[in-house]
C-alpha cells in the first residue's frame, strides 16, 4: 500500500503548489489579451461549437486528440507487452519513466523549438514521431533498453504535438474562451484515449505487437497528413503575438 500512499502525498504536495501560483494563469491570459488589444470580457464567449468551427482550431483539436489517445493506448500496454516478451517487472519502471521524460522532462526545451520552427511542423513531426514509434515497439520490445528508448520517442512525439495544438488552440480564442475549448481539448482526448486503452487489448490478442504498430502509425499519420493538406487553408500556424512559451507552457 506504500506507493498508493506516497502518491497520495504527491497530489496532496501539487494541490497546494497550484493554489499559491503567482500571478495566476487568468491573469497571464488578460495582459496577453491586453497586449494583444483583443481583449473580450468572459460574458462574450462565443458558443463553443461556433468555436470549434473557427480556422485552425479543428486541425489543432485534431492534432492534440489523436497524439494524446495513441499515446494512452500504447503506454496502457506497455508493461504486458514486456513481462510476455519475457522480462521481468523490474523493467517495467526504467521504460515508463523514459516515457515520462520524453513527455515532459523536455517541454522548456520543445516549446523553444516549437516557437522556431513553426506550429504546423511541430503538429506533423510529433505526430510522425509518435506513429514510427509506436511501429518499432514491435522490434525493440526484446530489448528493455530499446524499448525505453521507443517509449521515450512516443513521448516525445507527445510533447511536440500535444504543446503546439495547445499553444494554437489558446491564441484562437478570446479571453474567458481558453478554458471552454482546452477543457473540451482535454476531455476528448482522455475518452479517446480510453477507448483506444481498450480496443488496444483486444488488437493485440488480435493480430500481435506489430498489427498494434500499424494500427498505431496509421492513426498518427492520418491526421498529419489532413493537417499538411488544410495547412493553405488555416494558415502556416507560425508563431504570433503569443508565443508557444506564454500559452503552451501551461500544459
């Protein structure tokens, strides 16, 4: 029972560091808002469908979805994967904790980057990246060394897509408009990527390891290559006035 204590401890410890966060984020959003002189008071919200409907925002919304189920999908797996290929549970930690690292232990990093080579590439890179690893979880799942570095790369590709479509979804709305469509963003993933977590049991004991990696890099590229066709028509979805530093690093 330990772990599940301590890791209660944990939430305990980040509940209150989030309560003393100075300034508070709302208040980030309105001088940005300020700065770029659009700003609009919470009471003007647009619909959230009316929204959803703006350029750019289903492509990001898109984006931020399928790398967030896919990734949830493969790392639910990951621990069977390993003890049926032979290993022993111990693996289990180092592998998972590559995979955390990639998700976040770069984001400062990722974010500056981000920023330098345009939100478009940052979407259709991390979802590629998360797709091909997904597919080479089938030639490195012998290997626990291997298999952390695959995890690592899923995560990466994670961090790249999921802070860019989060970074493009926060500048296409208003202020008092970011926590609708983020919170609709974050809702939908994690049913996606529920339903992802189950349907991967059953594609494994369907078709293997392999079928899974297919399955996984056709469901990352598939929205990649939408967003590169729909990319004439919702911009290059460079950086603006707020950069992926000010609105991305919040994820």
């Amino acid at each position: 029972m330990m772990p599940w204590l301590v890791a209660a401890g944990f939430m305990l410890a980040g509940l209150v560091i989030v309560l003393n966060v100075r300034p508070d984020p709302k208040r980030i959003g309105a001088l940005l808002a300020e700065r770029a002189a659009n700003a609009r008071s919470p009471e003007k919200s647009a619909p959230l469908l009316k929204i959803l409907r703006r350029p750019g925002v289903g492509a990001a919304l898109l984006a931020a979805v399928a790398s967030h189920s896919i990734m949830i999908g493969t790392m639910t797996l990951t621990g069977y994967v390993l003890v049926s290929h032979g290993h022993h549970q111990g693996a289990v930690f180092p592998v998972i904790g590559a995979h955390f690292v990639g998700m976040f232990g770069l984001t400062l990093l990722v974010g500056n980057v981000i920023d330098r080579v345009g939100r478009v590439r940052a979407l259709m890179g991390g979802l590629l990246l998360l797709g091909f690893s997904v597919l080479s979880l089938g030639w490195t799942v012998e290997s626990a060394a291997a298999t952390s570095a695959t995890l690592f790369g899923i995560g990466l590709g994670w961090n790249c897509s999921y802070v860019a479509a989060t970074a493009e979804l926060s500048e296409r709305t208003e202020l008092g408009e970011q926590g609708k469509l983020l919170g609709f963003t974050d809702l939908l993933s994690s049913l996606c990527g529920a339903v992802l977590a189950l349907l991967g049991g059953v594609v494994l004991a369907m078709v293997g390891l392999t079928g899974l990696g297919m399955a996984g890099l056709a469901l990352a590229a598939a929205p990649a290559f939408w967003i590169l066709r729909a990319v004439p028509k919702v911009s290059d979805l460079l950086p603006s006035a707020a950069t992926t530093d000010d609105v991305g690093d919040c994820v």
